[in-house]
C-alpha cells in the first residue's frame, strides 16, 4: 500500500481505527477477498461515523483515486448476495 486513507480530522481515534478497518475489508474484497458479514458489519460501523451520503461519496472517490479500489462497488456487490459468502471483486 502506497497511498494513504482519506480521513477527517474531526474523528475521534476510536471512528479513526475503525474507518481504516472498513477501508482495509474494501482492499481485501479487492486483494485476497473478504466475508460478506464482515465487511457489511465494519460497514454499518462506518455509517455511524460518515452518515450522510454526500461525505460517502467524497470519501470513495478519493480512496478510489488513491487506491483504485471503490466503496461503492464492494458495497453494492455485498448487497447483491446472500449468506455469507466471500467477496471477491476482479
């Protein structure tokens, strides 16, 4: 990894580690693949600490930029089936 993750300065340490975890499934749904469950529960995590859809979506589009891995896309493949399967994005 040679980028760094888009943070917020105003997050606590806490909603800090646990951003970087979530942004760490998404790597892993694209590197290795990732369970399903884990990833929509760092996910629903995530959600707790960027709710509104706008900062959603500027945080993908500089981690996509950084790293060329996107948020949405995991997401919306995760929403897509059941169980919990491993995600792996190609």
């Amino acid at each position: 990894m040679k980028y760094s993750y888009p943070i917020d300065e105003s997050w606590s340490t806490d909603e800090i580690v646990d951003i970087v975890n979530f942004l760490a499934q998404v790597e892993k749904a694209y590197e290795k693949g990732v369970y399903r469950q884990d990833l929509i529960l760092s996910y629903q995590r995530f959600k707790e600490i960027v709710p509104s859809k706008s900062e959603e979506k500027l945080l993908d589009k500089a981690f996509e930029k950084n790293s060329g891995y996107s948020i949405y896309r995991v997401i919306k493949k995760a929403r897509e089936i059941e169980g919990n399967e491993k995600i792996k994005m190609s």
